[in-house]
C-alpha cells in the first residue's frame, strides 16, 4: 500500500510560486522568477496554491497479493509475518490476503477531514459499490461525492428538500435508494440520476434495508411501522407493526426473509418479510436501540443502544451472547467490518470510535476523540482498508490501516501509547498555528513562507497577528551614586631576578590593503551586432 502520498498542483515552483517556461532564451533550466498571473493548463484554470493532499492507494498490495497467490499456494510457503518496521510497507496486502488476523485491519490512522462549503451535520455516509467515491447525505438535503483515493471534492447534488436520514445500495451496484427527514424515498441510478420518488411514511425515514434478491426493501420510521415494498412496482406489500414507538433501525437477514428492527420501546424484534409475523421479540436493553445489523454470516445479529451497551445476539439459540461496554455515551453507530467476520466498529454520542472483536469483551483499540460530536453514520470500504465517519460536528473523516513502523504519536492514538508524559500528549493534541497551505495541513514543504507579502500587497503574511510595540514600564535603572575609587592595581616593583627591564610593548602589524581592482575591460559588441554593423550597407559582391 502507498501511504501518505503527497502531490501538487502542475507547474513548476521557485520559493512557493509557480513559474514559468521562457523559451526565448532558449534554455531548458531558465524560468522566470515572476508568479503566473493566471496559469492555465488543458484548458483549466490551475490553482494558484500547491494543494498537499494525502493519498491511500491499494493498487501494489493488490497486485502484490495477486502475485503472491501465484507462488504462494500453501499457507504455509507465505511469509510469516510483517515487522514493525517502515521498510514492510511494500510487503502489504489488502485485508482478505489477512483472513487469519483481523486486528491488521484496525483503522486508527487518520487520513483526511472533508467539510462541505456550507457547514451542517453529516447524518449518512456510504461507499459506491465499486469504492471509488464516497457519498454522504446532509442536513440540508444535499448529497456530496468526495473521491475515494484523494478525498478531495468532486460534485455536490441537492437530492432532497430535508435532511437525508439513510442511504442503502442494491447488492447489483446499479440502484440506490435514500430517505429523508420528511418521509419520502427516491430511486437513483448509478450515475447520480433521480429516476421515482413517492411518499413511504408520514414521519422521518430511519433506516433502508435491500432483500439478498434487491426485489424488495424495508423501510422504518418514527410512526412506528416498518414497510415492505416492492422495488419495481414502488408499491407496499405488507405494513409490519408491533412497535410501540418510534422505530430506528431496519436491517434484512443476508440469506432468508427476516427482518429486524430497533425501536425507541427498547426492544428488538424479529419478523417474516413474507407473511409479516413477529417472531421474536428480544428484551435486552434498557435504553432505546439505535441500530441493528446482522452479521454476513447470517447468525449474529448486533445492537447498539443509549444505554451505552454492545450486545450479540446468536439466532441460532436466540439468546444473548455478549455485551461489550467501553462507551462513555450513547451508542450511534455500528458496522461489521466486510472482510473479518469477527471484527466491527462503533461510534459514540462523544465522538468516541472503538474497534472490537467479538470473542473479546474490550475495545482493541480507541479514539476517544475522533470527532467532536456524535459519530452519526460510519462505513468500511469495500476493501476494507479504509473507514469513513460521518458526524455531527460537519466533518467526515478517513481513517486507514496504520502502516509498519508508525509510531503513532498523533493527537488521536498518542494517549494510548504506554510511558507518555502529559508534556507530550498536550503537545500532540495542542493547535497549532495554521499557516497558509494546504487545506487542512499546516506548513509543508514547497509552500510559500510565512513572510512573503501576497500577491499585490506590500504587507508579510502572517499565520497570527504580528505583536505590537511593549507596554510601557519603570524608567531603566541610573547611573550609581558616586563612592570611593575602586582600588587599583598594586604599584609596579623591580623586575624579577634574572629577566630584562621591561620594555614598550611591540607594534601592531596590519595586513596589508587589498589592491583595487583592475579596471573592466571595454564593450565588446556581441556576435550578432557585430555581424549587424558589417552588414549594415550594401553587402559586397564576392
């Protein structure tokens, strides 16, 4: 895997301004010294600031992988391990060549912080099929695409006329269905485009779930009913109700016609999608439950609720098999990681984001403060290297494998190391003065420094206000009140025995002048207006 690739913007750069090519002077290594005023390239406008962004690229250890598949066909022919040091980082593989150990896909390294333009709470992320873009749903209505390997920007839609509430993909990669905070749902094609929108429930659209033949999909809401409805005809098959409050979650069983949802009744129930019977009903949680997911292998089934509790449910006996507290807060957000069976993540009401595994109790590893505010929505690529956050606090952020040999200082995972002082945890935690670079980054190299005036002005750019003049204090201390002489040097007396009378001391001797320079040498006329005064009239017949 290439990790924490940084790239600029086209152009050529002298002291953090981009320059350009003279080829009057007919010289491949001459370029002015002069910024672009408007460079353009391939008929863009280019950016007049370098742009460092932070590239996650899984292409080597993907074809690493695949050759490895080739000369590696036992388990045992592979290499055994990958050490901790920077010089492994070629020896990675994507997380299904790791089947066997799922804690190397624990995404603590942070990547990247995207923001859209108008700052509102993220309340829905989810990967395309293919993971090459990033879709979020908003407050506002409006869905953003964010790149999948540069996490930059790429388009923004206005999809609904309230909050977007839930996004599902079709296992076919070609349909996604959304939800708002209205109670209406609409069918998108694969390319962004709206193809039906109808009214599913009078109250907000909590949770969308596809059926394994994407022919159908449940829908919940907070009028407390859950809907099955034919995906081609958009038409209600059966109204599920039993609830006797708001409903929060939905989620289709991977193989058979199950349903389970979560409700604000703090219970969970299970359902047949074909004759809409409740089967089961499990009284687990104190608090209202947020969200349930079945795991792919179709027998676990995962909760998450207020009352800051984890619970796994086997189906097989259905009974609880285990509960995990690590959570300060409430539980907003779960999902199981798609490659290891075991593995899965959860967000907190405090912005918390914990790893697990399922036959361990505790947290494999924390980040108390990945966020500001509540972790709404979180979602794995579907690789399963790269873990994506949607919160409250306006942001969503990227989070990747750490890589060989990283010490992992950052303001993230620096209080986990063991030995830390609270010197250094503070330092790694403390903001920094932002200078004026690279969007989210602080000084780089190749940017322009900190007191170079802007273009058009003639005062420096500073990252903070430049400190006046002091404030003024006590007159400085005076010369002291005259007193007795110090006392001297004692009085010469007569030289020793056996040495010279002394004598004046030796003159000091100067290098000598530099000679002046030798006067320049006359104008020598170049070639060319040598050869243009010879020929300046008629030229001679030869």
């Amino acid at each position: 895997c290439a990790w924490g690739v940084e790239e600029e913007s086209v152009g050529l750069r002298y002291h953090g301004a981009p320059m350009a090519y003279n080829q009057d002077y007919g010289h491949d290594n001459y370029y002015f010294r002069e910024p672009l005023k408007q460079a353009v390239y391939n008929g863009k406008r280019m950016r007049e600031k370098p742009v460092v962004r932070s590239t996650v690229d899984v292409t080597s250890s993907i074809v690493r992988h695949l050759q490895n598949r080739i000369y590696f066909r036992r388990v045992r022919d592979k290499p055994s391990d990958v050490f901790p040091e920077v010089h492994y980082v070629k020896d990675l593989e994507p997380p299904i060549a790791w089947t066997d150990n799922p804690l190397t896909s624990l995404a603590t390294h942070f990547v990247h912080q995207s923001t859209n333009k108008e700052r509102c709470p993220v309340f829905v992320c989810t990967w395309t099929p293919e993971g090459r873009r990033m879709v979020t749903g908003v407050s506002t209505g409006e869905f953003t695409l964010w790149n999948g390997v540069q996490f930059n920007f790429e388009t923004l839609l206005q999809a609904h006329n309230s909050a977007v509430r839930s996004i599902i993909w079709s296992h076919n990669a070609q349909w996604m269905v959304s939800g708002d905070h209205g109670g209406y749902i609409k069918y998108w094609q694969s390319n962004m485009g709206n193809v039906m929108e109808f009214e599913g429930h009078r109250e907000p659209v909590r949770g969308i779930s596809f059926s394994p033949t994407d022919s159908k999909f449940a829908s919940c809401s907070d009028d407390s009913t859950v809907k099955v409805w034919d995906f081609g005809r958009w038409q209600t098959e059966r109204t599920l109700t039993g609830h006797g409050w708001d409903v929060k979650s939905v989620d289709w069983h991977p193989q058979y016609s199950v349903l389970a949802t979560g409700s604000k009744d703090n219970l969970i129930k299970l359902w047949d999608a074909k004759s809409g019977k409740n089967l089961t009903t499990l009284h687990a949680h104190k608090n209202t439950i947020l969200n349930v997911e079945w795991n792919k292998n179709g027998n676990w089934l995962l909760s998450g609720s207020r009352d800051q509790t984890i619970k796994l449910f086997d189906m097989r006996m259905m009974a609880e098999f285990s509960t995990y507290r690590g959570h300060p807060r409430e539980v907003t957000a779960l999902r199981w990681h798609p490659i290891h069976e075991e593995l899965f993540a959860s967000g907190g009401f405090d912005g918390s984001l914990l790893f697990w595994l399922a036959s361990h109790d505790k947290p494999q590893a924390e980040l108390l403060t990945a966020h500001e505010q509540a972790i709404w929505d979180l979602d794995w690529h579907p690789l399963g290297h790269i873990l994506c956050t949607a919160s409250n606090d306006h942001h969503i952020k990227f989070w990747t494998r750490s890589y060989p040999g990283d010490d992992m200082r950052d303001r993230y995972n620096i209080a986990q190391i063991p030995g830390v002082t609270e010197e250094e945890v503070k330092a790694a935690t403390a903001v920094k003065p932002r200078s004026y670079g690279a969007e989210g980054t602080g000084s780089y190299p190749g940017s322009i420094p900190t007191d170079t005036p802007p273009r058009g002005t003639g005062t420096p750019r500073l990252p903070y206000p430049q400190a006046g003049p002091p404030p003024p204090g006590p007159p400085p201390p005076g010369p002291p009140p005259p007193g007795p002489p110090p006392p001297g040097p004692p009085p010469p007396g007569p030289p020793p025995p056996g040495l010279p009378p002394p004598g004046p001391p030796p003159p000091v001797r100067y290098p000598p002048p530099h000679p002046p320079p030798p006067p320049p040498p006359p104008h020598l006329p170049l070639k060319r207006e040598r050869e243009d005064q010879q020929h300046s009239g008629p030229s001679p017949r030869r």
